[in-house]
C-alpha cells in the first residue's frame, strides 16, 4: 500500500483553479519530486499534504489514513520551508527542540535526541549558535534537523535550494540524497530545477497548470516524455515538422525514416518529430555509423568547456537545430557560417501529435 | 562659509526644541515665586512643595492608572487589528483598518464632546476615570496599530506556519513564535500609547469629573501663580522620567535585536 494517496484532488482560491484533479501515489521510503514552472500548484500540492491548505474536492490519505480536518501539528510530515523560517529568538539547539516541547520523552532523552540530529547533518557542535551566525547553508541544515529530529513519515521540501550558491546547492543535492537513504524516510521534494529533480529523485511529478502531466523515473521522463510539454520542459528537444506517408516519416531538413511504434507519442495524426541535441551529432568532428545525413549551415556557436552547442539552420525548417558535442582533446571547433554535416539516429526519433 | 550657515541652523533648530525645556529645571531650583529673570538664589523647596502635595498625588496617581491601562488595552487591540490586517485578505479590509486609523486625525475636542454626550445623555452615567481611559483607546489604538502593522508585516508568515508544523497549537505557536518576535514593536507601542495618555489634556478635560488626571489638575493651577513653581518641579521630574524610560526601551530594543541578528535601523529613538 501506498504511503501517501491522494484522489481526484482538487482545489480552488476563489476563481482560480490551482489544483484540477491531482491522482498520485508516493510509497513509503521513496524519494519523490514535483516538478514543474513557476505557477504550476506544485508547492500548493505540498501544502495540501503539510495540512496548510485545505482541499475542495477529493481525498488524501497518509498511512491510509483520511487527511481530511487533520491539523498540520497532528499529520505525520514536517515542513522544510523555502525560507527556512529558523526562529531567530531561539538557539540552534533550541530551534531543533521546538518540535520535541509536546513530546513525552524526558530533558536528557531530548538533549540526545536534538545532539543526534545535530550530528546527523554536519552541525555538530552549534548547538548554542544564534541563527544569524550561521552561513544559507546551515540554516538549511537546521532546518532539516528541526523537521527529521520528530521522525516523521514524511518530509516536506518546499524548494529548499534555491537561495543557495551554485556550489553550496550541488553540496546539499548529494547531502538530501544521503539522509534520505540513511533515515529511509519519504522525501517529497518541490522544485522547478529539472537537473535537481533528475539528480535527486526515484521518481518525479511534472505538473502543468494544477494537474499532472506524467509521473515517471528520470529516465522515463527524459527519453520517453508523456508529451510535447514535458519534452520542452525536460532538458532540450529540436522539433521539426513531420508528415507520416507510406508508413515513413518525413522529417523537414532531415529526410526520411521508419520508426518503431514506441517511438510514437500518444494518439497519430499530423505529426512533429522531437529529437534531443545529444542524439545527433556533426559528422565534421566526430563520425558516427549507421547515421542518416543531413546538410545545413552553422548559424552560431556556444563553447560550454566541455561542450559545444551549435545552432543549425537546415535548408527549408524556420529557425534552426542546436547540436551538441562533447569537447575530446584534439576534437574540432567548426566556425560560424560554415556548412554543416548533421548525423543523426532514426532510432532517437520521438514522435509527437501536432 | 556654507557650513557656518548650516552649523547655525542646526544650533537654532535645537535650541527652539529645547530651550522651554531647558527652562523647567532652572526655574524649579530658582527661590522666587514668580517665574521671571532674574533668578533668586537655589532652592529644592518646591520639590519638597511637591512631596507634601496630596492633591497634586491623587492626580499623579489618576493619570497613570489612566496611562496604563488605556495604553495596555489600545495594544491588545492593535495587536489583533495589525495581526489580522498582515495574515489575512478579507473583505472590507482597506475599509475597517481605514475606519480603525481615522481617529489619528480627529480633533481631540470632537473626540472629547462626543463620548462626553454619549456617556452623560446616552447612557445617563457619571463621568469619572473610566470614561477617559474609554476615549484614550479609541486615540491610542490607531497609533499601536501604525507601529505594531510594521512589526507583524515584516514577519515570515512561514514562522507561525513552522511552528504549527512542528506539533504546536495555534495559540502556542502564537504566544512561543510570533509574540517574541514582534516584542520590540509591543514595547514601542506600548511607550507611544502611555505617552499620549500621559499627558493628554482636552479629552480628560471634559470627561474627568470630580477626580482630575495630571494635565488638568496642573492646567487648574495656573489660576493660582503662586504654585506655579510646583509645576516648574513637576515637570523637571518629568522629563527626568522620560528620558530614563526611552533609554531604557532603546537598550531593550537594540539587545533584541542584536539577539535577533537584525540590521539596527535606528528604532523608535
């Protein structure tokens, strides 16, 4: 049985419908992320699990237990908010113990409890700390000890990296991903970082609009998205027109090919093909076998350090292609405005209804 | 040349603030009954004068009864008005904290007349203490609501929120989250509201019945220039106590805020 359960939620802050039907399944021990733009209902959702927001319509049940007028003190998931909301009144110690007032256990058996949690996320020893001695990313760790120091079942993560640096964040993606495996404990992550939602999690929602768009596996989400959407939010993907004629695909610029029938996104009809930069490839710096052909123009150039974008125009597609390459020591960098030799693999080819 | 002028300015500026003040206490040390130059000699008779006044204590006592409670109720209210105006949208928002402010620029006397008819021929009651501590929360609460908005708006909401997360009842997350933190800004109501009533005048004036507050009580002695020294007294007593009080909210405040990490931005002083 699922963990977390919710059916045909709904919900609506006066015209606005914020959440339009949200079926979704978390098992217990899995990391889990909603992912999607800004706007989208994905903290909404999250909110609706910690019990801040109410619901409209539908249910939700944790540990098969119905949500409904449960109060956030008396749900099983604790909060990680965006902006921390460490007490600035309180020490770190102090701020760990909040959740550990109503509890049972005796002053020492809570001193060890808050000192393990302490440890648990790298702070040990700042207990007596104030909190604005403390750096952006060790208020996130008391964050963290504050919520997991009362074992809940679930842990709620309202888009808490985004304040950091770029270094710090990449830290505590890895540090999230070790806690989680180490307390077992059910993370839902909210975040509109697809690379973070990738990195970190087992599995991940993409949301559009108040509803879900597809739920999958980084892998499944990647290379077979649901739609032409979630395509376009996921990474990079070059669409070209497409027309089906005698059970070949006709790709504007590329040419023609035979795909598979998984290759087909959702139901047919006129049809657009989708093809990420990585899939194809400029036979000038690195050949590749069994690799259509096609000609165009280099348009521009982005040198990335490690790789290289370029942006193709093919000869009768508005706009243009972007290719990318992986830089080898010794690889070529082709110039601006030079023609260009694109391979690509018809077996990469998504299809999508136009 | 120009930073002469401005020095000039600055000086005038300072001794038009201060120069009455200044006043006070030399003419309370001053032997001579008649507040006029050139002084008599150094005195401390009419702070004794004071001491064995029980007309003039009564008053003292009359108006901080009047001050705390007046001042203690207003907050109360601003706290529930500044609180609810900061966490929730509700209808006729603008229009009831709009309605809660207007009284900051009521004239005191329509304030005064007002609640001396409703409380004579409406509710056909003796006026007395009670009716001015009654209109000093109506003139004071929009002055703790200004003070407390800003303190209740520039908290987190995702503070009290946390705190509900982390197992605490509405109330408790209330009384350990948000009241400790909003605590420098009850200070500083709380002073500016006891101020005000402190030293009130015009509405007192008309409510006060038989028990006068401090303001009027000195304004009755006028009529009498021969105790008008006790006044000079008084008022250096006074001053005296507010300078003490304010330093000493100041030196709350800062070490509240330090506590809290905050940027000092200067405060109420």
């Amino acid at each position: 049985m699922s963990l977390i359960d919710l059916s045909g939620v709904q919900k609506w802050y006066g015209e606005y419908h914020a959440l339009r039907g949200i079926d979704l399944q978390i098992a217990a021990g899995e990391f889990f992320s909603l992912l999607g733009p800004s706007g989208c209902g994905k903290t909404t959702l999250l909110r609706t699990i910690a019990g801040f927001e109410g619901i409209d319509a539908g249910t939700l049940r944790i540990d098969g237990l119905d949500m409904r007028g449960v109060t956030p003190d008396r749900r099983p998931t604790n909060m990680v908010f965006q902006s921390y909301a460490i007490f600035p009144h309180l020490t770190v110690a102090q701020n760990v113990a909040y959740g550990l007032r109503r509890t049972a256990d005796g002053r020492e058996e809570k001193a060890r409890r808050v000192g393990e949690a302490l440890e648990m996320v790298g702070l040990g020893g700042y207990g007596g700390r104030r909190p604005h001695e403390l750096s952006g990313g060790q208020r996130q760790r008391v964050a963290l000890a504050r919520a997991l120091v009362l074992r809940p079942k679930v842990l709620l993560l309202d888009e808490p990296l985004s304040a950091l640096d770029r270094k710090m964040r990449e830290t505590m993606q890895s540090e999230l991903r070790r806690l989680q495996r180490q307390v077992g404990i059910t993370f839902i992550l909210v975040t509109h970082d697809q690379e973070e939602a990738l990195i970190m999690s087992d599995r991940v929602a993409v949301m559009f609009e108040g509803a879900i768009a597809q739920v999958a596996s980084p892998q499944a989400l990647y290379s077979r998205p649901a739609d032409r959407r979630v395509a376009d939010f996921l990474g990079a993907m070059n669409f070209l027109p497409a027309e089906v004629r005698d059970g070949r695909v006709e790709i504007a610029g590329l040419g023609a090919c035979e795909v598979e029938p998984e290759q087909v996104i959702g139901a047919g009809g006129m049809a657009e093909a989708g093809m990420r930069p990585e899939a194809m490839t400029m036979l000038d710096v690195q050949p590749g076998e069994g690799l259509r052909e096609a000609a165009g123009t280099i348009a521009d150039r982005a040198y990335y350090g490690d790789m290289t974008y370029y942006m193709v125009e093919l000869p009768g597609v508005p706009g243009h292609v972007t290719v990318s390459m992986k830089n080898r020591p010794g690889s070529a960098v082709l110039d601006v405005g030079a023609p260009a030799r694109i391979g690509w693999d018809p077996r990469a080819v998504l299809l999508f209804p136009a | 040349m120009s930073r002469r002028w401005l020095l000039l300015y600055v000086v005038l500026y300072m001794a038009l603030l201060y120069a009455p003040i200044a006043l006070l206490p030399i003419f309370a040390f001053n032997d001579g009954q008649v507040i006029a130059f050139p002084l008599q000699g150094f005195s401390t008779r009419w702070f004794e004068g004071l001491w064995t006044n029980r007309t003039l204590h009564s008053a003292l006592w009359n108006s901080l009864v009047v001050a705390v409670i007046s001042s203690v109720l207003a907050v109360v209210l601003g706290i529930c008005a500044a609180r609810a105006s900061a966490r929730y949208a509700f209808r006729g928002q603008g229009a009831v904290m709009g309605m809660i402010m207007v009284p900051l620029v009521l004239p005191e006397i329509i304030v005064g007349v007002s609640v001396l008819i409703v409380v004579n021929t409406v509710l056909g009651l003796p006026l007395g203490l009670w009716a001015v501590i009654a209109a000093h929360v109506l003139i004071c609460t929009p002055f703790a609501v200004a003070v407390l908005s800003g303190a209740f708006q520039s908290l987190d909401p995702a503070m009290e929120e946390a705190a509900r997360d982390l197992g605490e009842t509405p109330w408790g997350a209330f009384r350990t989250v948000t009241l400790p933190l909003v605590a420098p800004g009850i200070v500083a109501s709380l002073l500016i509201c006891f101020t005000i009533s402190l030293d009130e005048f015009i509405i007192a004036f008309f409510l006060t019945g038989a028990s006068p507050t401090l303001p009027v009580y000195i304004w009755g002695l006028l009529r009498f220039p021969a105790d008008l020294p006790i006044v000079m007294a008084l008022g250096t007593l006074l001053v005296l106590a507010s300078i003490v009080l304010l330093t000493m909210a100041e030196i709350f405040r800062r070490r509240g805020a330090a506590r809290a990490g905050r940027k000092d931005s200067g405060g109420f002083l």
